[in-house]
C-alpha cells in the first residue's frame, strides 16, 4: 500500500509539473516548441558503478531496481542519449561487470545511445596526475602503442581497450577524458600534447589505423569525442588566479601538437576525433545575465578553432545543468532555462547534441556547497561504505521531479504517462 500511495503522488507530482511549466517557446519569440532532430537530447546518468551493492537485501549485487527505475524516467522524459562513466579499479574485470547490466539491459530496452566517458577513473587506483609526467622513470620502453606512452597512459588504454572490447556497438561513442584542461581543485589541467597523444593512440587502435599487425578493437565503429573541455581555461601553477591556456587556445594547442594531431592529420588527411565535448557553463549559470554571456560566447569560441582546423566536426555538449542550490538561481526559472538552451542550440547544425547534467542530485545535499542538479531528487544518506560516499534509496524512487522532465518530454514530444513504462512501478 505504501508504494502504491508513492506512485499515486509520484503521478500528482509529474502531472503538477506538467501544468506548472513555463511559458511556451512559441510565445517567446516564435521558438520551435519541440525538437525534430533525432539523437540530440542527452542526459548524464548516475553512474551504474555506484549502484553495484547499493541495495542492502543484495549487498553483492547490480541493483538492477535502481537502474530500471532511472531507465523509465529517462525514457519518459524523452532522452535519447546517455552518458555515463567508467570506473575501473585493482579489480579491473569485477569494475567492468558492475557496468553491464545498464549497457547491456536497460539502455537496449529503452533505445537509448551510451556515450561512455573515459575518464581518469578508467585507473582509479592511480594519481590523475601520472599522466603528466613526461621524466624517464614515467615513461614505458617499448611500448605497443608507440613512443611518449607513460605508464599511467599505458594502463589507461589497455583498460579503455577492455571496455571497447566487452561491449562493443552497445556504446555509441566514446569521450576521453573529463575538463582535463582544468581540473579541481587547483585549475591545472593535463598538458594538450599529453591529452592529444591519448587521443591520438585511443583512435588509431580502435581503428586500426597503423596498429601492430592490423590490430582492432570494438569500438571501431563507436564515434570517439574528445572530453569536455571546461570554459573557464587552464590555471597558471606560478601565478593565482592566472589563466595559461583558454578553453580555445588549449583546443588549438591539441591540433597543432606535432607529436599527435598535427602528424596524424599529416599521414592520413583528417584528425583522430569526430568531435570535441564542450561544458559551456561556469561555476553558476543564471538567466539574470544573457544566455549568450555563458553559453553562446563559449560555443563561438570553440566553433572558431574548428573552423581554423577542422571545420566538419561538431561540437558536443557534453554537461550543461543549472543547480538550484546556487545563489541567485531560482526554481521558476529552470523550465526556462532548459528550454532555452535545447531550442536554441537545436537549431545550430553544428551542435551535435546536448546532454543535460545531470539525472539525480547528489551529494551534499544541503550548505554552501549543494549539488541540486538533478531532473530529479532520490533521497539518500551518508554511508563511507560505498564507493561515493552515499547510499540512495534502493528502489532508486524520486521524491521529487523538477521541471526539467517535463519540458525535455515537451520538446521532445514524448507522451506523459507511457503504461509499459509507468504502470509496474505503481504496481509495485
């Protein structure tokens, strides 16, 4: 009775949300009210890593109730893509099962595309920082992958390589790396010949491309996204509050390296990329100032270097979100916030797609530092037990569903309440 009371309100929320939405596009201006461009609306999904063991009746478990729970939410709000990170450990085959269940299961039964990010947790029992280093006692003699390969970028694409090798077309792209051009809580970043050389060599063995013995792998047929690079630029590690490269001039300098980009584009006549992941926003995003100041200005940035080097490849937004725990952001204002960016950047062909940041809220969840940027919040608590420092509820149920979820099913013309995605969790 209990949960069936959840769903009934859980129904009265969505419905409430429904009416409450924002002014329509079309009265603003004449902006499409929905999206026709197919595989353009992405969400960042809580990772499936996280919710290995979550449930405390199966502690050595997938919890496969959240992830279904999380897959009918995102398919009801209409997303289409999914991005989701992959976390590997001492573990390394272990890490890689806890991954399965939602590429394997749910994301095929709802038809959603996974975006896999290839992050530094790809080595998470490593220091980020390793990749870096560049002195001699870093780096690998003889490697398979060619020269300048260190061993934290040794272990990082043998790991990559596994994971394209398990799943192979269930991923549909692939992104390297995560705002490595400024990275917390400092705001150094991994230098662009390193980030390029990475790339360079994820590409060229995926492909196959010069590879020893025409060595291939999955994820052959997989786009491969260079990682989202974060707006505000790279620190300066001898002057504060400096920035050494902006976001473009740290894009340039991955194209121009002669030791990756510039020598592959020399041997084989185009870049070892399909495209570049984009965060436009910084650390507050508002609609008291001009869309285009945080978002627009940025993607012209970054459209310029591609068009200096590349200009038939798109831009992906890879995180866009908007948390309502900062100060001066309004909850009446999120509708129109996610309307306006999806709208907007729907209509530039340029633009790949836009994934919003993020599915769930999560930790902490009150004070100076909230992360309130969930579609929607599943309540959770403290428990230094899991690997993230949290616990959901198990079910993975929202107690409450912003207004993010019906304007996406609005855009996207997704209907409210499809049965055989909603009914069996009122049942329950």
């Amino acid at each position: 009775m209990r949960r069936l009371t959840f769903g009934l309100v859980l129904l009265l929320m969505l419905a409430s949300t429904l009416a409450g939405a924002d002014t329509p596009a079309a009265a603003r201006g004449g902006m499409p009210q929905q999206i026709s461009r197919a595989s353009f609306v992405g969400m960042v999904v809580r990772d499936p890593f996280y919710e290995f063991g979550s449930d405390p009746a199966n502690p050595a478990a997938t919890n496969a109730a959240f992830q279904d729970e999380m897959g009918r939410m995102l398919a009801m709000a209409g997303v289409q893509w999914v991005r989701l990170e992959i976390h590997l450990g001492d573990d390394v085959q272990g890490d890689l099962a806890k991954h399965d269940y939602f590429i394997n299961t749910v994301a095929p039964r709802h038809g959603f595309k996974v975006l896999a990010l290839l992050a530094f947790d790809v080595v998470r029992d490593r220091n980020l920082w390793d990749l870096n280093c560049l002195q001699a006692e870093c780096m690998v003699g003889g490697s398979k992958y060619g020269g300048g390969v260190n061993s934290f970028m040794q272990q990082w694409l043998d790991r990559s390589l596994m994971v394209a090798d398990r799943y192979g077309s269930r991923i549909a792209a692939y992104e390297v790396l995560n705002e490595q051009n400024r990275l917390p809580p400092s705001g150094l970043g991994i230098e662009p010949t390193i980030t390029g050389r990475l790339m360079t060599k994820f590409y060229r063995f995926c492909h196959g491309i010069g590879t020893p013995a025409g060595e291939s792998h999955g994820c052959g047929q997989s786009q491969i996204v260079l990682g989202g690079l974060h707006p505000r630029g790279t620190g300066d590690p001898t002057k504060p509050s400096t920035i050494k490269l902006t976001d473009a001039q740290y894009l340039a300098a991955i194209y121009s390296d002669p030791s990756s980009f510039a020598s592959f584009y020399k041997s084989y006549g185009y870049y070892p990329l399909d495209g570049v992941g984009y965060h436009p926003y910084p650390e507050e995003v508002r609609l008291s100032l001009p869309r285009q100041v945080y978002v627009d200005t940025g993607i012209q940035r970054m459209l310029k270097v591609l068009d200096a080097y590349d200009p038939s490849k798109p831009l992906w937004i890879t995180e866009i979100g908007y948390n309502l725990a900062f100060a001066g952001n309004d909850p009446s204002q999120l509708g129109a916030f996610v309307r306006d960016i999806y709208t907007t950047l729907a209509q530039q062909p340029r633009i790949a797609n836009v994934f919003w940041f993020k599915y769930e809220d999560f930790a902490p969840a009150e004070g100076s530092n909230a992360q309130k940027w969930g579609m929607v919040r599943i309540p959770f608590t403290a428990d230094a037990s899991r690997p993230d420092g949290v616990r959901y509820q198990a079910q993975g149920q929202p107690a409450e569903v912003r207004t993010t979820f019906s304007v996406l099913r609005e855009l996207t013309g997704t209907p409210l309440f499809p049965a055989r995605a909603y009914l069996p969790m009122v049942a329950r």
